[in-house]
C-alpha cells in the first residue's frame, strides 16, 4: 500500500472520531451548565481547557456557550472543529477512494457541507439536534466499515486511526471533570459531584454498561476505573490500547517489519494492566490522564514515522 494512502486511510479515521469526540465534549459542557452555580465556574472554559485550545480564550473573561459554539463547531479555520473535521474526513476519503465501499463513501458525503449553512444563533437553536445528527454521521460510518470493507492492511491502518483517536477523547472527558473541580474540591463527594461523574457517562454513552458492571452505586474511583481500564467496554482507554496494539501487530505483519510505534503501545497496555482499583486517584486523575495523554500522542508521531513518513 503507499504510505499516502495509509495516511489518508489514517486520518480519515481521526477526524470521523474526533467530530464525534468534540460533539461529546458539548454534551458534557451543556450538562454541566445546567447545575447550580454553574456561572460562576465558568464550566465552558474546562472544555475549552480539555479540547486543547484555552489559548484562544482570553484569561480573565469568561468563555459563553456561543463562543464554544462557534470555535468547536463552526469555525472553518479551527483544524479540529466539527466542520473542519467532517470536510477533512472527506477529502482524505476522496483520496483513499478506491479503499472505501460505496456505502462508506456515501457516509462522509451526505450532507458534508451542513454545517456551511449555520450562524452561531442557529446552531446553539439546535445545539442538541446538530450533535445527535454528528454522531449519527460517525456511527453510519462505522458501521459501514463494519460491514463491508475487506480485513486488509487499509482496515486496519483505519481502525488504529480510529482507536487511538477515541482513547484521546475519553482522557479529554475525564479531564473536563477535572477541570471543573479543581477550583472547588470541597464539593467532592455531593451531589453536584455525583451528576457530574454521572455526566461523563452518559455522554460516553457507557452509562447503562457501567451499571452492568457495578449496578447502581456511582463512585469517581469506580468510573475513573471503568472508564480508564475495563477491557470491555469500547470507549475505555485501556480497550483502545488492546485495540491498537492488535491493529499494530497485524501492520508488522503485512509489512514484515517493526518500529517504535510497537514499542510504544506495548509499554501503553502494560502500564495500564498494573493499575488496579483506586490506583488512578491515589496517583492524581489530572497526572495520570496527562501521562496517558502524552503516550498516545507520542505513539500517533511513531505511527507516522513508521508508515508514511519516514
């Protein structure tokens, strides 16, 4: 396969992810704005704060639901915006054509340029329907590549793009519940804390997985742990590394070969098999998301490296 295309092929992946990541990331800022108070902790600039881009944001001032709206939804000069991504997604896909089944291609085509149309009054009007309508874009996506694409070197460059994306958008959510505490510890434990923790959930749509797992008791250590290291549940991080590790190791196989991206994500999934019940608090949640953080962004710039650019 050329290095281009894997890279589109890639990215593609990433970008499909991370639209539907920052609709997640309003979700959780939405609900978090509707708890007493909420105005006065200035609840949109942890999510700002999370999505990486608080340096837009002037110190001081606080940041509102429209200017959010508009620099994570809207702006076509914000490279990880939702517009920015879909249009992104579609271009690496128009490269990657021929990888792609009809049913994908139709995905990331329909309705492309929606968002093309909408002022910041708008899209805050139908703030709700526009997230639902992205991350059914995202999951037709997904589950056209499900159903039709070969299980070939292109599927899994896809699917690694995929999981390393997601396991970035789970350590950005938990970090938003950070953020939001941190100026307030004394609420730790109430009940502002338990809708917040609760929160997390639903926008990772785990919340009916995690009472599987741990029925109705709603616990920060319990859904930091759920969240970080159950190997069932999809959108956990320690999933996502199972995933890329599989996806990776299959890669040295079509390739015959072997770089320090398999190193890297080795070392990912052992970190995460020593951490036990509890063990991320006792750490620091804000300490061990960041380390997590700066391993799969380390591990994205060894993919690279190894595939398509070096």
């Amino acid at each position: 396969m050329l290095s281009r295309t894997a890279e589109n092929l890639f990215w593609m992946a990433r970008y499909m992810e991370r639209a539907e990541a920052t609709a997640r990331l309003l979700t959780m800022g939405q609900r978090m704005t509707i708890l007493p108070g909420a105005h006065h902790r200035d609840e949109w600039r942890s999510v700002v704060r999370a999505a990486g881009c608080e340096e837009q944001f002037p110190t001081g001032t606080p940041v509102t639901e429209s200017d959010v709206v508009s620099y994570l939804m809207l702006d076509p000069d914000n490279p990880s915006s939702i517009r920015s991504c879909l249009l992104k997604a579609r271009a690496n896909a128009k490269s990657a054509r021929t990888m792609l089944t009809q049913d994908m291609w139709e995905s990331l085509n329909e309705g492309w340029r929606k968002l093309d149309s909408y002022d910041v009054a708008e899209a805050r009007q139908q703030l709700p329907a526009l997230i639902d309508w992205v991350k059914t874009r995202v999951m037709t996506f997904r589950g056209a590549t499900d159903a039709g694409q070969l299980r070939n070197e292109g599927h899994d460059f896809l699917r690694a793009g995929g999981a390393l994306e997601r396991a970035q958008m789970t350590l950005r959510l938990l970090d938003v519940k950070y953020y939001v505490l941190l100026p307030e510890t004394e609420v730790i434990g109430g009940n502002r804390d338990h809708y917040q923790w609760t929160s997390v959930l639903y926008a990772l749509s785990g919340a009916r997985a995690y009472h599987h797992v741990y029925g109705g008791t709603y616990t920060p250590w319990q859904i930091t742990d759920f969240l970080m290291l159950n190997r069932l549940f999809p959108r956990s991080v320690a999933f996502c590394a199972d995933q890329l590790a599989y996806r990776l190791n299959r890669l040295a196989g079509w390739h015959d070969s072997r770089g320090p991206c398999h190193d890297t994500v080795q070392e990912m999934v052992a970190d995460l098999e020593e951490l036990d019940s509890g063990e991320i608090f006792r750490r620091g949640l804000h300490e061990t998301v960041q380390m997590s953080l700066k391993m799969t962004n380390r591990l994205g710039f060894e993919i690279a490296q190894t595939y398509y650019f070096g």
